[in-house]
C-alpha cells in the first residue's frame, strides 16, 4: 500500500513539473512575442517619424559644421534620370538631408574611435587631440602640370624684371609627423614631398621650404597648426612669413613687433567638420596688432571694403579662418589709407595667404589674387600697376588637386 502511495505520489510530481514547464515555455513565448511586436513597432515607428521628419522639414541649403553647400533635391527629366545624374545626385541629397544628420556623423566617430581604427572620414586621431588629414597619394600628373605653369609664368616675370619668390606649405601630416599613430608613420608624406622636389627640379622652379622649419617649431612645443583645421595659426603665419622674407629680401619681424589679440576661443576648422569628433576642444585664433594696421584697408573686388585687416563678422560664423582679409576672392587689394605711397606686392595664393598677408602689409600695399575666380592675365597686371615682386603661396594639398593653375600662362602667348 506504502509503495503504490509513492508511485502515485511520484506520478502526481511528474504532471505538475510538466505542467510547471509548459506553463513557463507559454510566458517565455508571450514575452518573446511582446518583444519581437515590440522592436518591429520601434523599427517600424523611427522609419515612419524619419520619413516625415524628412519631407516635412525644410532642406539645408548648407552646412556650418562643414563648412560647404548640402545637396539640394535634383532636378527630374528623362535625360537626367537616364544619364544616372538625378539618381546620383538624389543620393547625396538623402544623405545630406537627413534628419538630425550632424548627430549621426558624431555617433559614428565615437564608434569609429570605440573600435580603435584611430580615424574617421580620412582624418587621423592623433596625440593631443590633434586631428591630421590623411593623404595617402597624390595627383602626380595635375601636381606636374601645375608646377610647369608656374615655370612658364616665373620665367616670363623674369625677362620683365620681376621678381618670383615660390613657396610651398605644408599639410598638418607633413608638418606633425612625430604626432601621427606609429601604424601611420610619415612614409606617405616623405615620398610625396620627394615628388615635389623631383618636379620643381625637372621644370627649373626653386621654392621656399616651408615645412622643415613649421615642423621644427611644432616638434618644439610651438602651436604653429590648428588641430582642427588645415591652416597654419598665427604663430605659424609669422614663421612662415619670416622664411618667404628671408627669400624675397623683405623685412623679417618678431613676436615683439606685435600685440598678441585673441579674436576667437571656440574656433572649430574643416578638419574637424569632417572627422564629426565632436567632443574634442576647440582652438584659438589671434590677430598680431601693430601700430598702423587699423589705417590699412582692405577691398574685396566684387564686395566691401573694411578698414584694416580683419572682418570681424566673420568670427560670429563658423568659418573663423575668413576673418583674415575677408576669405576667398577673385581679388583683394590691402592699401594704405593714408595717401603713403609704398611698393605693391602680389601674392598669388590659396588660403594659406591669408594670415601670412598682415604681415606683408605692414610695409606694402598687397594685392592677392586666387586662381580660382580670377580671369585675368598676371603678366599684364604686372606691368599694368607696375608690380615687380611676386610671391606664388600654395599648399601642398592645393598643388596636387587645383586646375586653375593654367591661368598662370594667361598672356604669355605661346610660352
């Protein structure tokens, strides 16, 4: 009897654990389903909101933390959308356009840099929180087509008794090569440098070095580069200033010839609009005052005049660096305002110029012209304003990917 109770006890405690384990499987299922209906009606809910968010809000003519024009939507036609262009361009409008877009490019950084690639959109993380353009090639044949324009110009400038003084900048990886990753190095940089050498040789051009003696300076502690944009600082400009003079028998100045202004803490570059690291510090930009440079003045062709050196509005925007003479133009014209007749300068140059120009200024009246916008011919300027000096200040960066360098044989007939 004893054991007939036990079996059916033992009976009993079998059906209640199997009913224990469906019961439990029928919750866990329940609560799968919740969460699978769950994560669908999320994924489904983001797209929807996004959708709208998409259509509704108004398109971004442009962009301030990088600092260009956002795709705006495509024109339609039959010709467009069988070329591929309207589908193409419908693209980058959709990842311009996106909602929220400058988030999302700060996400992705920080997982970039979670995952330890040490880079984003081509820009190295470096120590510091120095951020360096990668440039792992350049254009070797646009390199060598401009280098030889510039020979065409510097040796029709010479038959006409003008002076040419060639000066090269270098990029942030040429110059801060002890701050890049060792799995980087400055193998890339070196033998692109070598290339230019190789090139300026083959078409009689000499240039003023500009890299060896920034990059001594940064090696020496000296915030001779921004570390969130290309261009050199202040500080850098003055160097660089100081190695052009040298070449070009200007006077050289000193950090005791100026009255250091900070005119911007909270300047953000092009570097870092386009790594999307949105956590790393802002620079510094400064002016070097001296005595006289308010009675300068400095005329953008095609736009404003300002009294001295700096447009000041420009450093409410996010473009900062354009405070030196205004940004990019065809032409701009630094002069005294006090009737003082000095010799005239022209600089033909990217920016890079632009905070080497002051420094020019502070004995000469400056004329910058950007190959860009500019239509003319140089020689005829030349003799026209009767200029015989003439500073070519490019970077490298510029030299390798800029087509307008053949406007350097406007009016030198079949040379």
């Amino acid at each position: 009897m004893k054991a007939l109770k036990k079996d059916n006890h033992s009976h009993i405690s079998a059906d209640e654990e199997q009913s224990a384990h469906l019961a439990l499987e029928h919750s866990l299922a329940k609560k799968c389903r919740f969460v699978n209906i769950s994560l669908a009606a999320s994924f489904f809910a983001f797209i929807f909101v996004f959708a709208a968010l998409f259509w509704l809000l108004p398109d971004r003519e442009s962009s301030e933390n990088e600092n260009r024009a956002l795709q705006t939507f495509p024109e339609f036609s039959l010709q467009t959308l069988s070329s591929g262009k309207f589908t193409e361009e419908f693209a980058k409008y959709m990842a311009d356009q996106f909602p929220a877009r400058d988030f999302f490019v700060g996400v992705k950084a920080a997982s970039e840099c979670a995952m330890l690639k040490g880079q984003n959109n081509g820009v190295i993380t470096a120590r510091g929180g120095q951020l360096i353009s990668r440039f792992d090639s350049i254009d070797l044949e646009t390199l060598d087509t401009n280098i030889d324009c510039v020979s065409k110009f510097a040796k029709a400038a010479s038959s006409d008794g003008i002076s040419v003084t060639c000066a090269f900048a270098g990029r942030t990886m040429d110059v801060m090569t002890s701050s890049l990753p060792r799995t980087y190095g400055s193998e890339a940089s070196d033998s692109q440098l070598e290339a230019l050498d190789e090139i300026c040789l083959s078409h009689g051009v000499e240039y003023v070095d500009l890299v060896s003696p920034l990059r001594a300076h940064y090696e020496n502690g000296e915030y001779v580069y921004y570390r969130t944009d290309h261009h050199w600082t202040t500080l850098g400009a003055m160097y660089a200033y100081n190695e052009i003079a040298e070449a070009s028998f200007l006077p050289a100045v000193s950090e005791n010839d100026f009255r250091k202004e900070t005119a911007s803490d909270s300047f953000y570059g092009t570097t870092w609009s386009s790594a999307g690291t949105v956590w790393t510090s802002p620079d510094t930009i400064e002016f070097f005052r001296y005595d006289g440079d308010d009675m300068l003045t400095t005329s953008v062709y095609g736009g404003e005049s300002f009294s001295g050196l700096y447009k000041r509005e420009a450093l409410d925007t996010k473009d900062k660096y354009s405070a030196f003479i205004g940004g990019n133009a065809a032409r701009v014209d630094i002069t005294s305002k006090g009737g003082e007749k000095r010799e005239k300068i022209l600089v033909v140059k990217d920016s890079f110029a632009h905070s080497v120009a002051p420094f020019i200024a502070k004995n000469y009246d400056v004329v910058l012209i950007d190959l860009r916008y500019y239509t003319g011919s140089l020689i005829n300027l030349c003799r026209d304003e009767g200029i015989n000096k003439v500073i070519i200040l490019y970077n490298m960066d510029t030299l390798c990917s800029e087509a307008g360098f053949r406007r350097f044989r406007t009016g030198l007939g079949a040379s």
